[in-house]
C-alpha cells in the first residue's frame, strides 16, 4: 500500500471513529482524503458471487412418442393407439379402444367427445341411439356413413365408479394426452372440413370453452382444416323441438356449401316449420 493511500486512511479514521460515538456533525475529512478513499474502494476486486446451483426442471408426464411428420400409415397409427396405455385409469377400466371408423381420404370429419357404453363394447364410435340419430343426419346431407371419417377425442371410455352406470365427461388432461392421436388421424385423412359434435370435442378439438350457442354457426380451424361446432346429437335425442333440430341442419348446410355440395330445395326446407 502506498505512503499516500497511508495518509488518506489516517486522516479518515478518527471521522469515522467520531461517527460510530454518534455524534450528530461529524468532522469533515479533506477532499483529498476522501478522493484517496474512493480510489481505494475502486481498487478492490468485486467479491466472488456464489456459484448458481442449476434447480431441476419440473417433471411433467413422458412425451407422446409419435412417428416423424409422414411417417404413419394409418394401419400403423391404429396398432400404436390400441397399445396406448399413457392413461392407466382407463386402460384399466375399458373394454378395447375405439379408435374410429370411415373413409380414410373422407372430405369430411365427425369428431366427438368419447366412447360411450356401447362404442366401448363393439369398438366402433357412434353406434348407440345418439349414434344411429348422427347416421340419419349424414345421409341427410347426401353421404353413407363409410364415405366420411368418424372418431372421438378421447379413444377409451371415461372409467366411472363401480356400480354408477352411464357416462362421464372426459377431463381436460385425458383429453389433452389424447389428442395428438386425434391430430395424426386428421393429418392422414387430410378432410377439407370437420365437424366437432358438441361443447366437450370443441373443448378438447379446440380449447374452447364458450357456450355452445356462441361456437356453432360459424367456422373455427385445426390444423388449418375448417371446423364447425354444432350440437351433439345426444342433445338433440333431449331437445326434440323443431327448432333446435334445425340449428344443426342449419349448421350441417354450411358445412356442405364449403364442401361444394349441391343442395336441393328439399335439403333446404329439412326442419323449416310447414308455411
């Protein structure tokens, strides 16, 4: 340390020892003291920072292993989806996998929300009293059931409570581990319009969760297909008015004016009160 650096700090020292006495005007210590003290501070090194011990990343569920983009067939994809076992839950609770049904090249996709009882015995989508009401709608818009593409966001029944009959809601996590099974059969079939039946396929389709009412009537995307959500036909099997039946023509018109379907006069008076 330097003979001057010495002098700054003597000179300094009794400033701060009067300082700690507390008294209330310290002595002023000369400019060049102070300039030298200043100095001195600048001259020591910063002290070393405490290494950053790296925190572990949070665990989240194994991601889905799919093929690269193109790599499925559609033979391929249903083996993988019938060995899925990503829900233990529901592979424990469900009679096989529904993996769906149709034209694999449809212009037209019908997604809905999950296996019910009956889709879970015969490993089909859409074959109980809601499903043969949705069959008559689609020969209502001038297809037969194996010219379009049919399956559900979820491909296993929702468990439920042993003893408690019926179906429950599939919950958003089992949906969104479902989902890129959905996405891969959608990129294979390449449709040019879907149809999401109901709030729950929208929610699981889209990530939507708005009423229904405020969805449907109006076009929506995945993947850059075209969606329309309209009401499931469960619903309509409790809402038999006139009214509510044409809201789903009305919807099912949209979606074949953007296929560039003819539609007769017939179709367009389908649910119109008699004038």
């Amino acid at each position: 340390m330097s003979a001057n650096l010495h002098r700054a700090l003597d000179a300094a020292i009794p400033m701060l020892k009067t300082i700690r006495q507390g008294v209330k005007t310290p002595p002023k210590a000369s400019s060049a003291a102070l300039e030298k003290l200043r100095q001195l501070a600048r001259a020591i090194p910063p002290a070393p920072q405490p290494a950053q011990v790296p925190q572990p990343a949070e665990k989240s569920a194994p991601a889905l292993e799919l093929e690269p983009a193109g790599g499925w067939t559609m033979d391929s994809l249903r083996t993988a989806v019938i060995a899925c076992e990503r829900c233990p839950h529901l592979v424990a609770s469900r009679t096989q996998v529904v993996f769906g049904v149709g034209n694999p090249e449809a212009d037209l996709v019908f997604v809905g929300e999950a296996p019910g009882a009956d889709e879970d015995e015969q490993g089909e989508p859409f074959v109980g009293l809601a499903g043969q009401l949705q069959t008559k709608i689609i020969l209502a818009m001038g297809f037969q059931r194996e010219d379009v593409f049919i399956a559900n966001v979820l491909k296993c029944r929702p468990d439920m409570p042993s003893g408690v009959s019926g179906n429950r809601k599939p919950k958003p996590a089992e949906m969104a581990t479902c989902l890129p099974w959905l996405s891969e059969q959608i990129a294979l079939v390449k449709p040019r319009a879907i149809v999401a039946l109901g709030a729950v396929a929208a929610e699981g389709l889209l990530g939507l969760t708005s009423p229904l009412r405020d969805l449907r009537g109006r076009w929506h995307e995945f993947q850059g297909v075209p969606v329309m959500v309209t009401y499931h036909p469960a619903y309509l099997l409790r809402n038999q008015s006139l009214s509510e039946k044409r809201k789903v023509w009305e919807d099912m018109l949209l979606v074949l004016e953007k296929l560039g379907k003819k539609i007769t006069a017939k179709q367009r008076a389908f649910f119109t009160a008699p004038a």
